[in-house]
C-alpha cells in the first residue's frame, strides 16, 4: 500500500486528457471504473486482541467519458452491492449524466467519489467511534482504462426535461475496443495566422459514421 495520498478526483481528469482528446468519435467513449474498500480487522490497539466483527466494505463506480465537442460528459452507473457481480461491458445498464460541461466536469461530475468514500466508511466509524481518516481504505482503479464503442447511447427518456432527474438517465451499452480499431486523423488548415498547419482530430472509431464523414469531406 502506498504511503502517500492522491487526489483521485484530478488524477481521473488527467488520464482523460490524456486518452480522449476533445471532439473526438461521439459514439466513443472511456471507461474507468473505481474500487472504493473501508475494512476493519476488528483488533484492538494492541494489534492482537480481537474485540470486534472485522467488517470489509466494498463499492463500485463506473465512469463513462464522452468527448465528441468541447464539452465532456460524464455518466455513472454504480451496481447494487447485493446484487453480486453486475456486468458492465457488453450489457445495456442505465447510466446518469454527472455532468456535461467544457471545465466543470472535472469537479462535479466526480464528485460521487467523496459521497461514496464517506457512506463506506460510516458503518466502521459508527462501530469503533472514530473519524474516516481512521479507517483503513483502499481506493483506487478496479481495472484498467478501456475504450469502448457505444453501442447503445441514448436518453431513457428523450422528452424528459434535461436538468430533471429522469433526463439525466441514459440507456448506455459498451464494448470494449482495440487500439487498432482506433485512429486519429490528420488534416491542414490556416492557423489564426493564416498560415498553413497540420492539425489533429480528436479520436474516432475506425469506418464509424463520424470518420467516414472526415474522409469523405477531406478527400481521403
């Protein structure tokens, strides 16, 4: 275990600059999913008199990060614990909006992360009558970053006022892709100097709709 803290809020932002350029493939998306564990041994201070149940507790978040404009959206889909294992890859869930927005996204559209952190550590804190920062947790990446392919991507409820609750539920399915089903295009334009450059798209999915409409308008 590390001894040394991150916030993992900006560490979050930062892998999604770094994989998910803007204006990227709009059925593109970059999974990232987070394990969040508070656990008590139930010993006591003394390190080898059990005087409590050791309790271990366990919770999920997904996140999905869309980049096809300026703006990001982030949704999240948290399983029920009690359901046991919930497939997230390949299966259609129903996912909410955080947020969708050209800065903002990097602060409130992860701010589950706090809430969550701290309902975890709850039950442990009422059972030992301490604060979370003594709590032994885990809390970090459950898996790697994934690219997938959204191939379900779509309001639950189109007619759903956009700020209600209802409107920020979307009926989402991904799959996981390869980096060779990926590419990143290249074209020239005048810079704000009027000189010639050659510029970069955002990423799309290989003969998606999106690139074929790039190589179609760039002759390509």
């Amino acid at each position: 275990m590390s001894v040394t803290e991150m916030d993992i809020e900006s560490t979050i932002a930062h892998i999604v600059e770094a994989m998910l350029p803007r204006c990227s493939d709009d059925k593109l998306g970059l999974l990232i999913r987070l394990r969040i564990d508070a656990s008590d041994f139930g010993y006591a201070e003394d390190g080898n008199t059990l005087v409590r149940e050791p309790q271990n507790i366990r919770r999920h978040l997904n996140f999905i990060f869309v980049r096809s404009s300026n703006y990001t959206r982030v949704f999240l889909f948290e399983p029920d614990e009690k359901d046991g294992f919930v497939a997230i890859v390949g299966k259609e869930n129903l996912w909410e909006q955080q947020s969708y927005h050209d800065s903002c996204w990097r602060s409130d559209g992860m701010r589950r992360i706090t809430d969550v952190y701290f309902e975890t550590c709850e039950p442990i804190c009422k059972a030992r009558e301490c604060a979370p920062k003594d709590v032994h947790t885990f809390n970090g990446l459950d898996y790697d970053p994934q690219y997938v392919a959204l191939n379900v991507y779509e309001q639950n409820d189109p007619l759903a006022d956009r700020y209600s609750k209802e409107g920020r539920v979307w009926r989402i399915l991904p799959q996981v892709l390869d980096f060779d089903q990926l590419v990143q295009r290249t074209y020239r334009a005048k810079d704000l100097r009027g000189k010639m450059q050659t510029f970069k798209t955002g990423l799309y999915i290989k003969n998606s709709e999106r690139d074929k409409e790039f190589c179609k308008n760039q002759g390509i």
